[in-house]
C-alpha cells in the first residue's frame, strides 16, 4: 500500500498552524502541496526554503511527528548526515524505543519498544526491500544499506489501515531521494577516512550522488554511489562452545538450578567435579569449553541508486527506481579453547567458584596431576576461514495522478536477494599428542598446564612455552572430527504490484476516504553446502559416477583431514602469538593459524569440491493479497484516521528433514578411526505442508490539537508479523548415538556422550504474531525545534514465538541397518530428549512509557534526550495446548536512554550522542534464557566549514571503549556467556556539496 503520500491536504487547521516556524520548517522538507489552489502557490514557494544544521533538522523531525496522524518519529537526510552514523540503523538507535543490535561494531537489526527485530517490518519508499545475509530471516540486514542513500526515514510506532502488515514492533519506512525534488545540477562527494585502535589500519570510504532535471522540471535524472572498505576484527570470550553451562552432579534425580528451575533432561548434568586433591564439586554450574577467539572480517560495501522521474502532463508523475546493495565479507576466525575433556582428577588442580559456591567461575590443569604426565589435549587450536558476498536489489515502477478531487497511485516492483558464503571452513588441532601417535611412543604435550577465570572478560592462561612447542613441532596433533565445511546460502525475492486511491469527500467530518489493494508473492530457496577438499582420484571417481559424492563415508575415504592430509600444525603457524588485544578477553599467549598459508597447503595437492546437501533444504512460498479501507477525518481541533486492513496469507513450506545413526566410531582393536557406513548411516525425507492464515486488522488513530502549542494522541490497532522463516522451515534432524559410539567417544576421546535420541526441527504448524496494541501521548511544542513529550503504550502479543527444549515421545516404524540388515533401532515408540524447535506463547504483555525532551537554545546549544521504560511478562509456552514454560519475549530491552548535546554556529558544530540499551532478553540457548547487561556507547562528530560548500568532518564510534557481555539466567552474572571488543573507530572526511 501507498505508506508515504508526498501530497497531503490540510484542512481546518491551518488557523492553529499558518504562522508557525515549525511548520515552514515542515512544508520545506517534506514539500506537501495544499488542497486549496492558494496552498499549493504557497507551499511552491515554501519550497525553496534550505534545511540545513543540526537544529533545522531537528525542527524538521519536530514537524514531522507534529503533524502526522499516528504516532510517528523521524529521522532526516541532515539529521543522518550529522550523527557519526555510518548506515540507518545507527541513526535509528537514536529514535525513542528503538533499540539495535550491532555486527563488527555497526548497527544490522531494528527493534521497537521491546519486541525482538523480526517484529520490525523495513520497507524502502513504502515497500518490502529483500536482504538475505545467509541464514534467511524476516528482518532487514541494514549492514547493506549505506547512509547515504536514505533522503528519510520514519518510525511509525502505531498502525493505519494503508500501511503493509507486518510490524507488530512497528514500521519503518525508507525515503529515497528524488530528482525533481532536488535543484538541478546539485548533489555531494564525501571522501572519508576510518581508523579503529582493532585493527590498527586506515581505509578509505567515497560517497556521491547527483541529481539532474530540465528546465521545466518535468523529467529527472538522479545516480548515487557509496562505496566503503573497512576491516573489522572483533575480540570476544566465549563460554558458550559444545553445550553451554550444565549441571554438575551425581544425583539421579532432576536436578535445579539456583532460581528453582527444574533440569530434567540428562543431557544437562555433567558428573559431580573431582579436583587432583580429592575435592568434590557436586551440584554446581560448570562450562563446556571456555574459550576465546579474534574475528577478522574485510567489509567491501557498495550501494547504487538510479531513479528516473518524467511529468508528462502537471497531475501524472512516473518514476523509475533500481537500488544495488552488496556487502562483501572475508573473515577468518582464530580461537583458543580449553574445553570439557580434562574434567577428571588426573589433571584438574583447582576449582574457583562465585560467591553462592554453586557456580564455577575458574578451572586449572596440569598435565601431571595424576602422578604421570597424561594427553593434555588442549588448548585447543581452531578457527575457520570464509568468503562471502550478500546482494540486493529492488526494481520498481510508480506512477500517481493528482485529480483535482481524488490522487490516483500505483506501484509494480521485485525485489530480490542472494547471501551467505561461497567458501566456509574450519580446521583445529590439539596442544597434546597421545602416546600411540608420537614418534617417540611417550606423551608430548606442548602445554604442561592451562587453565581460566571468569571475571568482567573471560581470562584464559596456557604454558608459556606453547607457541614456541608447537614451533619446533611438539605435539600439535590434527583434529580432524573438528575439520570440515559447512555454510548456509539462501535466495529470497518478491513480486509486489499496489493501487491505491485516495478521494476527497469533504463530506461532514471525513476529509479523505483511502481505498487500496496489494498483491505479493514472495519464494525463499535455503540450503546448506559443505565444501571438501579431496584427492584427485576422489574427484575422478565422482565425476565418473564410482564414488557417490552424497555417501558421507565415501567422501570422507578421500577427504584430506581423515587420510593423513592436514597440514603440520608448525608449517601453519603465525610467528608470534596474537598481538594488539585491548579489550574483548585477556590471554597471556595465543598460538593462531595462518589462514591462507593453510589453504595454499590443502589446496596445492587436494582438489576442492563443493557439494548442496540434499538434507538441509527448505523452501517457503508466500502468497499475500490485501485490502483496505481508511477514513481520514476532522471536526474541530480534532483530526485522525479509522480503518481496517484484510489480508490473506497463503504458505507453503517444504522441507528436507534427516535422521543420523552413529554407529561406531572407533575400532576396538586397531584404536582407528571408522570410516564409511559402519560409522554412520543418514537418512532423508521429505515433508510438505500448506497453510492458510486471513487477519481483519482495525485500527484507529485520533489527534487532539489541544492548543497551539499541545498536542495529545491516541491509538489502538490491531497487528500481526508472521513467523520466522527459520522457525518455520528449519528441517527436522533426528540423532540416534548408540551404546558403541558414547563408549568409544569416552574411552578414546575423552568426550562423554549420552546414547539415545536428541534432535531439532523448525515447527511448520506457527502462528502469526498477533497483537492488540494501545498507545496514549501529549507532546507540548513551545519553540521552533524545542518540544517536550510523553507516551505510555500497551501490546498484548498472542502467538508469539520462543526457542523451546522439549522431550517429544513419538512412534517409529524401526529401523535396520540397509547394508549388514542387523536391526539398529527396534520398532515403537521412541523418546527424543532434548529436542529442540519453537513454539507460540500466549498471553505476553509488553507495556511501557516513553519521555522525550528536545530543546533548541538561541546561542547555538541545543539537546535531545529520550527514554523508553519496557516492561514485559513472562509468558505462557503451550505445545499441542499444553502449557510446557514460561518465556520472556525474545529481543525484548526493559530500557534505553539516549542523550545528544551539540553546539553549531554559521562554520563550526560539534555533537556528542550517549546511547544505552537496558537489559536484554536474547532468547533460550542450552536450556536457559540468554540476557545482554546493559550497554552504552557514546560517539561524538564535528564538522567545520572550509568555505559555503565544502565541508570537514570527523567523528569518534564508541569512545569511552565499552564492551558487551551476556550471560545465562538471570539470577546471577557469574554465568558469562561472552564478553567482545570491536574496537574504538576514528572518521576523518571531507564533503563538497553542489
């Protein structure tokens, strides 16, 4: 549907609004035209009025809110300009209610008052823009959008009829720039360069746009072009690797955590910890693996814009637009681990815990604490190395026609994106070598001891002797089970054709009547690759049809990691042990792998081949029709919309799903590896469903002009997001472990396992989100650019949705092996435990009050300041009407403040912005709810005058250094999650506008 009308008519409130500053400051920017044919020559002349600075623009955004008839925020081209923002959602962190979550330090994800970002609907100039970063997902990747390209944005916190469903969050709807409401001949170059205390390098960044029409104004021309390189590298802790934290005890009975919770599924309890000396740990929290790790990531981002616009006649316009995104993304990932292997007294020397004593916040190993030297397996040396490129692109056709009594608007438009990566892999190796594998038939550790703490950061030590070991080729055993490839790519396009109408009745109280209708079709293709690299016989055989390339156990007879082929660890190996680590972890030596030198080797005698699995596939297809009817009225100083949208949603989902049998793993007399089918056996189905969902969606919003200077508004409507796609579409996988394999991982590995069934699926059978939702607010505006205000909000949300773990008790038919006949699972019922999927809640509360303070002072200074206060509840998860949890909703922040001070005068302005997130809800992960601390980040930006038109800037991301931490649970902070860095990042730059 039509969400911007570039033509609005006023009527019986131009007494209150004539002579307001803030008004001209409004017709200016957003160059509405006037029933009345004395209002149109007005508001032409109105037009030729500049918005320029920080206090116009904030004027602007004043006038904007002002004026609408929901309850709307906006930002500006001007406005984005002057922040240090470097794409829309930095910018739109500022809005109240709006929190981001950041990749590598930049914004890439919108959330509104409290509800995670899929419940947040982006549309670019009034319509759905695809972007597709891989794993598919509903909400917009503003990574791919630069700054640059946006002429507006508007946050539109409470629903119309005309605007597309989708936003239980909210909408946010991008406004290109046009040509004809441009000057001709005008336009910007920026020429800017970024430096970041991460990495240590600077790298440059262009932007430039230019807009061209005729003399007459009836045709148009504009083209714009950003291009930016920037090396991200992000220093991170991470307790989260192999399962998270658990619950270690001897007991066999369910056990609880320390907020009551009960852990009943086996899979969660480790057993009890016993030090060196005879110290039993029992019944407490214990990691996993505790790790850390440095991303380094190449961002080469480009955006084009080409917009045609041609007037024929005065009342019709045309307008053409095609807009390129593209995001290119290498990185490699070097981590250090010490994971789970070593619980046992023969080398665990020391247990720390938190002050509760139920949580284990430090470990330590000796290779000796036994009485022999043993196989101290870690730190464990792995990371992965990973190209990819994300693309989108939108092509649409407008048209509207200006009646002198009714405006006539259509839209025909695709939209399309392709993303993830074309190359993905990983390798590991361990700081130990086993007796039976050393040349010289004795144990060789590299690393005599190891160990961690948990404080603000995860703290991890090793043997200081580790790199230089490892060197002269100590131990460095390859891991091969831990080397491979796997990625996720995914296609996402849609095909969308509009026709809206709006008629002015002038009739009693109604102003405008709305009527539209929207078509959309919209198809997803995701799968998962593996690549492999193999021998050149291994690639003959499948190109002649010997080997199958889909047995998992014939590629792995040639694959390089299980015939001897890894690199030796010392020919691999970076010098010097990890440098320039000033926040994220803390390490006192890190051994890490030479990516390229790594796959120069692999590559230089194996060949690669990439394959698509046929069991990790799915594929939705959406057919969406609309309609809707609005009223826009006024009676006295009251003014508003009532309306009511249908849609109809027609799904499709088709999934690939699979079944893994682990076998064996190890022979018992040889103590080899098993490869090929003995070792485990998949099998794939297929499972297709349709579903059909149609939603009445009123609403209902009324604005009170008050005074001339108070406004108060109010709003109730009706929402609905649909569901993830992930959630939908996942494919089931099914594991089987049996009693042989979890003996060999344990008696050989050192990994303890439990047999039986686990597993994960996506749930086609989801719901839309539903939400009824009720917004009230005063604002008082009492000088051009000054106002104060306050609203109070309220969201029922059914339907919505939770990661859940659940034990699910299903038939099965049997299953016997299909080369050997032995019967490996017998037919009945079987319990799967955990199985992990998603499921709708109900009965969720999100409710909250936001407060915002703008003030403009006549010497230059000005400030903005807002804060949002969330409150949610925690909600009921049901699984087939049964009531299994409780949840709190996923992406929820029960807070954010933001505070901008600036002072500009005619050649010089200087703005410092303060941003902070309350505590955030990320959803479940290893059975138990994830929560972000509080975050906050302050930026600063200046820029100076050369002369009338070229312009310096600079500005400082993150000065004060902060760092995001997570943790599980909420009842104590001892259980980190993680803790990351992405650095303190400097921009210098010129700018010359024409």
């Amino acid at each position: 549907m039509a969400n911007n009308n570039n033509r609005r008519h006023v009527t019986g409130r131009s007494r209150q609004f004539s002579k307001s500053a803030l008004v001209l400051a409004m017709l200016s920017a957003t160059n509405w035209a006037m029933a009345e044919e004395t209002e149109k020559e007005e508001a032409q002349e109105i037009e030729t009025i500049e918005v320029r600075g920080i206090r116009a623009s904030m004027a602007e955004n004043l006038a904007i809110k002002r004026l609408s008839n929901a309850i709307v925020d906006a930002i500006t081209a001007e406005d984005i300009g002057k922040f240090p923002d470097k794409n829309v959602a930095d910018s739109l962190q500022r809005v109240p209610g709006v929190v981001i979550s950041r990749s590598g330090g930049e914004g890439e994800n919108v959330s509104i008052r409290g509800l995670s970002s899929d419940l947040t609907f982006t549309q670019l100039n009034g319509n759905f823009i695809a972007s597709s970063p891989g794993s598919p997902s509903r909400s917009f990747s503003y990574s791919l959008l630069p700054s640059t390209m946006v002429q507006s944005v508007e946050v539109f916190k409470s629903s119309e009829a005309r605007l597309d469903e989708g936003g239980v969050g909210g909408t946010v709807i991008l406004h290109s720039r046009k040509p004809l409401d441009m000057e001709a001949n005008s336009g910007a170059l920026n020429v800017e360069y970024t430096y970041a205390d991460v990495t240590e390098e600077y790298e440059p960044n262009f932007s430039g746009v230019y807009s061209w029409k005729n003399e007459e104004e009836t045709f148009g021309l504009l083209v714009g072009y950003t291009k930016q390189d920037r090396t991200n590298r992000s220093l991170g802790g991470d307790m989260s690797g192999g399962g998270g934290w658990r619950w270690a005890t001897s007991s066999d009975l369910s056990a609880t955590d320390t907020a009551g919770n009960v852990i009943a599924d086996s899979t969660r309890r480790f057993a009890a910890l016993e030090d060196a000396y005879g110290n039993v740990y029992d019944g407490v929290w214990a990691p996993q693996v505790a790790g850390v790790g440095v991303t380094k990531e190449k961002r080469e981002r480009q955006g084009l814009q080409a917009t045609i616009q041609w007037r024929p006649i005065d009342d019709l316009s045309l307008t053409f637009n095609h807009f390129h995104f593209e995001l290119g993304q290498n990185r490699t990932t070097s981590q250090m681990w010490i994971p789970e292997w070593k619980y046992n007294p023969d080398y665990l020397t020391g247990i720390t815990l938190d002050e509760t004593g139920t949580i284990v916040t430090g470990m330590d190993f000796t290779s000796g604490a036994g009485g022999t030297e043993g196989n101290l397996e870690f730190p464990w040396i792995i990371g992965s190395y990973t190209v990819e490129k994300d693309t989108s692109d939108t092509y649409d056709f407008a048209f509207e026609y200006a009646g002198d009594l009714y405006d006539l608007r259509g839209k025909f438009g695709h939209t399309e994106a392709s993303g993830g990566p074309s190359e993905s892999w990983s390798a590991a190796y361990k700081s130990g070598q086993p007796a039976s594998r050393s040349d010289s038939g004795q144990v060789e550790n590299a690393a005599s001891f190891a160990g961690w703490r948990l404080g603000d950061r995860v703290s991890l030590y090793a043997d200081p002797a580790l790199l230089s070991n490892l060197q002269a080729g100590i131990a460095g055993d390859p891991d091969p089970g831990s080397t491979g490839s796997s990625f996720v790519v995914s296609d996402l396009e849609e095909d969308y054709a509009q026709l809206d109408l709006d008629y002015r009745v002038g009739y009693g109280i109604v102003d405008t009547l709305r009527v539209g209708a929207k078509y959309r079709k919209a198809t997803l293709h995701r799968e998962t690759n593996n690549t492999f690299f193999i021998t050149q016989d291994g690639a003959d055989r499948i190109a002649s049809g010997e080997l199958d390339p889909f047995s998992q156990g014939a590629i792995d007879e040639v694959s390089y990691q299980w015939i001897g082929g890894m690199p030796k660890l010392e020919d691999i190996l970076n010098a010097t042990s990890e440098q320039n680590i000033p926040g994220g972890f803390e390490v006192n030596t890190m051994p890490t792998i030479n990516w390229d030198r790594y796959r120069e080797i692999v590559t230089s005698e194996y060949v690669k081949h990439t394959r698509r699995e046929p069991d990790f596939v799915f594929d939705i297809e959406e057919e969406i029709m609309a309609a809707y009817l609005q009223a826009d009225f006024s009676f006295g100083d009251f003014r508003g919309n009532i309306g009511v949208r249908y849609v109809e949603t027609e799904t499709q989902i088709m999934s690939s799903d699979k079944i893994n049998y682990f076998l064996d793993d190890i022979d018992d007399v040889t103590e080899e590896d098993i490869l090929g089918d003995e070792r485990l056996i998949d099998v794939e189905t297929t499972t297709v469903r349709t579903v059909t969902d149609s939603q009445f969606l009123p609403s209902f919003n009324i604005v009170w002009d008050a005074s001339d200077n108070l406004v108060i508004r109010g709003a109730i409507a009706k929402t609905m997001s649909r569901a993830p796609f992930n959630d939908m579409g996942a494919p089931e996988q099914l594991t089987f472990i049996s009693q042989e394999w979890a003996d060999d991982r344990l008696e050989f590995r050192g990994n303890p396992v439990e047999p039986g069934w686990s597993g994960s699926g996506g749930n086609k059978a989801l719901k839309p989100f539903e939400s009824v939702q009720m917004d009230l607010s005063a604002e008082y505006y009492y000088g051009e650019g000054s106002a104060v205000g306050i609203a109070v909000f309220n969201k029922d949300v059914d339907n919505f949705i939770v990661p859940l773990i659940i034990t699910s008790v299903r038939p099965f038919e049997g299953f016997d092996n299909p080369f050997t006949g032995v019967e490996i699972v017998p037919p009945g019922d079987i319990t799967v435990t955990p199985f992990t999927t998603t499921a709708n809640g109900t009965n969720a509360t999100s409710r909250g009050i936001e407060l915002f303070a703008q003030h403009a002072f006549d010497n230059g200074f000005g400030l903005n300041v807002n804060y949002t206060l969330n409150d949610t509840n925690q909600a009921d998860i049901s699984v087939d009407g049964e009531k299994v949890g409780e949840s709190a909703l996923v992406g929820s922040a029960d807070n954010q403040f933001n505070f901008s001070a600036y002072y500009e005068n005619d050649t010089f302005s200087v703005r410092a912005s303060y941003n902070r997130r309350g505590e955030t809800a990320l959803g479940l992960a290893d059975g138990l709810t994830v929560y972000q601390e509080p975050y906050q980040q302050v930026d600063v930006n200046a820029s100076y005058n050369l002369m009338e038109n070229l312009i310096l800037t600079a500005s400082v991301i993150n000065l004060t250094k902060e760092e995001p931490r997570t943790f599980y649970g909420e009842d104590s902070k001892a259980r980190l999650r993680s803790s990351s860095y992405t650095g303190q990042r400097y921009y210098a730059g010129i700018t010359y506008r024409f």
